[in-house]
C-alpha cells in the first residue's frame, strides 16, 4: 500500500457504502409510504480505532479532525483534546478512536509528513491488527483503513451527494375535465427534486413515467403533498423519478413557478465511450441505452428510478458490464460491490436470492478483468471466503446449490409455466463460474485454496453434465424435482453453459440449433436475459441478426414513445398494457438498468473490444459490421481509450495504452499505443 501525498479521509472499509446504502435503499416510497427493503441490513462500526508508526527528523505539528467524538493518544500516552497536536522527533505510534452512532467514524490528519490515508491500519476493537506486509497480529478480522476522494478537511464523507443542475418542464396544460390541475411534462425520463417557487396553501403532486400514471390519481406509483416553502422561496419534494407531474391545487392554493434539480453522477465526457453507425435508429438506441444508465448510475448502480430504488445484484452484474464500455466509474463498482456484500455473519444470499450471491461472484472477476485492480480483489476476499462457506452449507447432498424455503429462486420474470424448484441446471451453471472466481481469486490473493476451489468446480461441472445433458434433445435439461427430471427445454442454463465456457465445442455447437436458433423454445421477453441470449448469439457470429432483434426489441420501445428503456417489453401489447406490471397499471419500470445492454453489445461485439489481460495490459479488437455500411466508436480502458473505426473497405483502430491485436477473418495485426494501426478488407 503506497502512501499519498495528500492528507484524505480515512474510515473503516466499507463503512461508508453500508451507510450509504441504508440510505440510498430506505429512500424508495410507495403512494407516499416509506418502503425499506426485505433484507437484512447491516450499519456501520460505531467505535473504530485508527493507528499508524511515524519516524520524524523533527518536530512537526498536526491538525485533526474526525466525523465523531475521538480521543488522541501518542506512544499510548492520552492527550487532552485539541484541534492541533506537536509530535516530536523520532519515532512514534499515533492512535486515535472515533467513535460515531450516526455515520461511520471517519478521521482526516493533515501535517507536514503525517496525515492520514489508506497506509493507516484500522480496527473496530476486534483485537487483530495486520502491518502493511499482511502479517497478523492479535486474534480478529481486519483490514486496511478505506479512503476515496474526500482530501479536504471541509468534505467529510457524510456530506457525499450527487450533483443537481436546475431544468424547466416542457409544456405545461390543464388536462380535460381536471380543471383545479396542470400537467407538467419534463420531455423526457427524469430524476430528481420537483419544486414550486412561493408555494401559498397546500398541493398534490402525482408523479408519473407516463402521462396516463400522473393523471391517474388513485394508482400512480409515487406521490407528494407539498404545503410550504422552506429552500430559498421553494417548497421542495423528496426525489423522485418522473417525466410527468400532475399538480393538483387545494382550495386557494397558489405558486409562481415549477421548475426541478435533476440529479446526477458526474462522468467524464473525455473518458466514455461512444457509438456511431450508418444506421440512424441503431444510433437513437445506443443514445437512450446511454441517458438509461447514466439515470441509474447513483450512488449505487440501481436497478430502476422510480419503484425498486434498491440495488440488486443481478441488476448490477450487468450495469457494472455497461459502466466498462460507457463511463468506466470504477468507483461505483466497487461502491455497489461493497454494499451488497454487507458484513459478516452471512445469514441469507445477497438481496436472499441464490443466483444473486453467484453474479456477485463473478462482478469480482468481470472487475478484475477490466481494471486490473488486484488490491479490490485482495480487500474483498475475505468476504468472499465467508459467503462462499455460507453457499457451501446450504448444498444437497449431491452438493448441488439448490433453493431453501427461505430462498428466492429468481432466474427471471417468464411468460411460460416455469418451475422454479428442485435442482436447477441454471443455477448449478452459476455455481460453477462463483467457484472458477474463487479459484481465481484465491491465486491472486496468494491463498492455499485454489486447488480446493479449482477442484470443486470441476467436479461439480463434470456432475452437471452428467446429471443434465440430454443427447436426445442435444440440450440440457432444466431441473430436477424429487429425484424426477424435468425435460422442459429452456434458454436461461443452455446459453449459460455457452457464456461462461462450460460447454466444449460439440456442445454449444448442438445447443446453438436445438435451443438458441430454435423457434420452439419459449422466449424471452425481458432485457435482463436478453442482454445474455444475444450475447451468446453474438458469440456464435450472428451479428446481422441480432441487430435486427435490437431494432424489433429496442426500436420497438422507441416506436412506444420510450425515453429511456423498460424493465420489460412485450411486442404484442399495446397501449396502456405496456405500463402494467406485478399486477399493478403502472408497476413497470420505464426506466431499467437491465434495459440498457445495447451499449454493451455494441461495444464488445460490433467495435469488438475487449480486455485480454487485466486492465487492458492486452486487449482485442474483432469489429464486426453486420448489416451496417459503417460504425465507429470509442471504449474506456483504465487509463485511456481505445478507437475503432470500420466500413465495407477498412479498419482503423487507435489505443492510447495497452498492447493489442486487431483481427478479421483469419487475418490480424498488432496495434500499438499512440499509432494508428490500418487494415484493408
């Protein structure tokens, strides 16, 4: 761990996003209800104890200040608390204890040579300390004091917020036969705080992603009641996500103005990614596939804006895939990461759905693929240790991962009969990829159990196969129920195998046609598998097809008015039906993470970039036109950008970092930092 020049805020690891997220998941409301979420919520360490050993030329004064109440000790010697302490020659060991019931204990020291940063050790007085070249002492849990971006002594990290940028509604009308209302639209999908300047009385605001959900009073998801003016002449709401607000005034109520803050995550316009192509409507996708994750990229990456407004790791596994090819914020990886994991002891699956705690797996090692950032993998693997025991206790005895009564079984929301218990081949496919990343890990982490985990999975694969592949129906299989297989054929395992690399050739090859290509089997009709199935048709080469499914699924959300993408789209719907969903008229999402995967199709598989060794040491290029005349863009690496260009006649493709290759056809050529590298075809 490297010392920084500056002085930061210092707490202890994963305090802050659990904190954070308590927050972030405690904002969701239902008809103006407060709506927590139905999993166990851990809090933060209210006493920490932070510690570090400083040899000094000479004397040297420093400044202290801790979100908390803190004592000061010098050599074990307690001071008498002031803002600034004298430190003198030679060699000292400096310990101070923060101790905080409403956020995490959080330390910033800034000195001449002293001052606070991650080379600080911490403990919550579990009694272990581990120096800087992981050696153990005591008989606890710990890990290295955390910091981000708070390096001033007047940003502490519980004063962390997203930025606000004022904006106007479009068009404001009184809708026929509501005459004491008007209806607001915003142009567009938005989040954030709707205010009314010099509000006088009371008002009723209804929220909505559509116009009919904002003029339905009695069913619109979300609401307010605003009464008074308390932020510089505004009265303002709590945030909410809308397009459409309908303002319904009490008896002499009045108000000047109504204006919002949209609110939002900052992103380096200079280091994301984008997508160019001769066809205008691809182009339209990829523009509102982009404004949709940039909504749901908070905090946290959540899943939609206006209902759950909690973070999912089944939802996130994909925004983070997105997040590498659009805005490459590392930092809202590891935050989501962090905070779905929680604390020890583990007493349910991440979010309590199995295939959940599997895709947290493997977002470490998808995260380590496109950074290189072992010192996040080394940080969370300790936890990952504990949960993988947690999976391992609750195996059946043929030491499958199969679904408890206090599991959610979740695979995804499907329009056909579907049963979800037993010993599903999907989650068995899972399992394996959480235990390939714990034997990938472990290497990493210098730990003796990467033969176990190594071993495990390929044992558990081997029985997989054996258990589910039908030779008859050149698939494999989708349960087993009491000792009973269940033949039913379905996409969610068979494509899995095919992702994760667990299928050999001849495999993927039969479940290609039987299954995939197969019109028979049941579709799919949300994003969040279908950003898997055309993955795995984009992996067999079938790229003029999948960018007709985008303009049929995508376009077709489009074509519905859609400003930013649904939780689920259903073709043969219409009208309204496409608002309803959990038997609610207006449950659905217009405005899903899950919904935004053509940013990351395009990107990896029609650019063709991808990371061939961690963090972009190497990479590929394998740009893919299908039926377009032309495409060009850009992809994030960690410390640059790599750009490809292609038409019908020429390929050129320019990095800013890494080594890589550039192929097409059985043809390829090495392209090298800051050089353009040129192909003709």
């Amino acid at each position: 761990m490297q010392a920084n020049d500056n002085p930061t805020w210092i707490w202890y690891p994963g305090d802050f996003e659990i904190w954070l997220g308590n927050i972030f998941n405690n904002r969701r409301t239902e008809r103006g209800a407060m709506f927590p979420p139905f999993w166990k919520q851990d809090s933060h360490y209210v006493t920490v104890e932070f510690s570090k050993t400083f040899t000094l030329d000479y004397e040297e004064t420093i400044t202290v200040a801790a979100e908390g109440q803190y004592n000061f000790a010098i050599d074990g010697k307690l001071q008498f608390p002031v803002k600034e302490y004298t430190i003198p020659a030679g060699k000292h060991k400096l310990n101070i204890k923060v101790w905080n019931q409403a956020t995490p204990p959080a330390l910033f020291i800034d000195g001449d040579t002293i001052h606070t940063d991650s080379t600080w050790l911490a403990t919550y007085e579990d009694k272990l300390w581990i120096d800087e070249n992981g050696v153990a002492h005591g008989s606890g849990i710990y890990v290295p004091a955390a910091s981000w971006n708070f390096n001033a002594i007047d940003t502490p990290p519980s004063q962390f917020h997203l930025e606000r940028k004022e904006q106007r509604p479009v068009s404001a009308t009184i809708p026929d036969g509501l005459p004491s209302g008007v209806l607001y639209d915003f142009g567009r999908e938005t989040f954030g705080y709707l205010k009314l300047k010099k509000l006088q009385g009371t008002v009723r605001v209804y929220y909505g992603e559509s116009c009919e959900e904002a003029l339905d009073c009695d069913h619109c998801e979300t609401l307010d009641v605003l009464s008074c003016c308390v932020d510089g002449g505004f009265a303002v709401a709590s945030s909410k996500a809308f397009r459409f607000v309908y303002i319904e005034k009490e008896d002499g109520a009045t108000y000047d103005d109504v204006l919002m803050d949209y609110e939002y995550a900052p992103f380096d316009t200079q280091h994301s990614g984008s997508f160019r192509c001769s066809d205008d409507e691809i182009n339209r996708i990829w523009d509102v596939a982009a404004y949709t994750m940039d909504l749901t990229t908070r905090e946290f990456f959540m899943d939609g804006i206006k209902r759950d407004r909690w973070t999912w790791s089944g939802d996130a596994i994909q925004s983070y895939l997105m997040n590498y090819y659009l805005r490459f914020d590392t930092e809202c990886v590891k935050r989501t990461i962090r905070q779905l994991r929680g604390k020890d002891p583990v007493t349910a699956h991440v979010n309590t759905i199995m295939d959940y705690t599997f895709y947290w797996f493997k977002s470490i090692h998808d995260y380590y693929e496109y950074t290189g950032d072992v010192a996040f993998v080394r940080e969370m693997w300790p936890r990952m240790v504990t949960l993988m025991d947690y999976v391992e206790s609750r195996l059946n005895k043929d030491g499958m991962a199969e679904g408890q009564p206090d599991d959610w079984i979740f695979v995804d929301w499907v329009d056909f009969p579907m049963h979800k218990r037993g010993t599903l081949c999907f989650e068995q496919f899972l399992f394996v990829e959480a235990l390939c990343t714990m034997a990938i890990c472990a290497k990493l982490c210098d730990n003796n159990d990467v033969g176990y985990y190594k071993m495990k999975a390929e044992r558990t694969l081997k029985k997989v196969k054996e258990l589910f592949w039908s030779k008859e129906h050149h698939a494999f299989l989708h349960a087993i129920e009491e000792g009973v297989m269940n033949k039913q054929i379905t996409k969610f395992p068979n494509m899995f195998a095919i992702l994760y690399g667990l299928a050999d050739e001849t495999e993927c090859r039969e479940i290609m046609q039987s299954v995939m290509l197969n019109p028979d089997v049941p579709a799919i009709t949300t994003p969040y598998m279908r950003f898997y199935e055309l993955e795995t048709l984009l992996i067999d080469g079938h790229h003029e097809q999948v960018l007709q499914e985008i303009r049929e699924y995508w376009g077709g959300m489009l074509r519905e008015g859609a400003t930013s993408f649904w939780e689920k789209y259903v073709p043969s719907e219409n009208g309204a039906e496409h608002l309803a969903m959990y038997g609610r008229p207006y449950g659905k999402s217009l405005c899903h993470a899950w919904g935004a995967s053509p940013v990351y199709l395009l990107g990896k598989y029609y650019l063709g970039v991808r990371p061939t060794k961690p963090g972009y040491e190497e990479f590929e290029v394998r740009p893919a036109l299908g039926d377009l005349d032309w495409l060009e863009g850009n992809v994030p690496t960690p410390n640059g950008m790599i750009h490809v260009e292609m038409n019908r006649h020429e390929i050129k493709v320019r990095a800013t970092e890494g080594r890589g290759t550039l192929y097409y056809g059985n043809r390829q050529v090495s392209i090298e930092a800051g050089r353009e590298t040129f192909m003709r075809i």
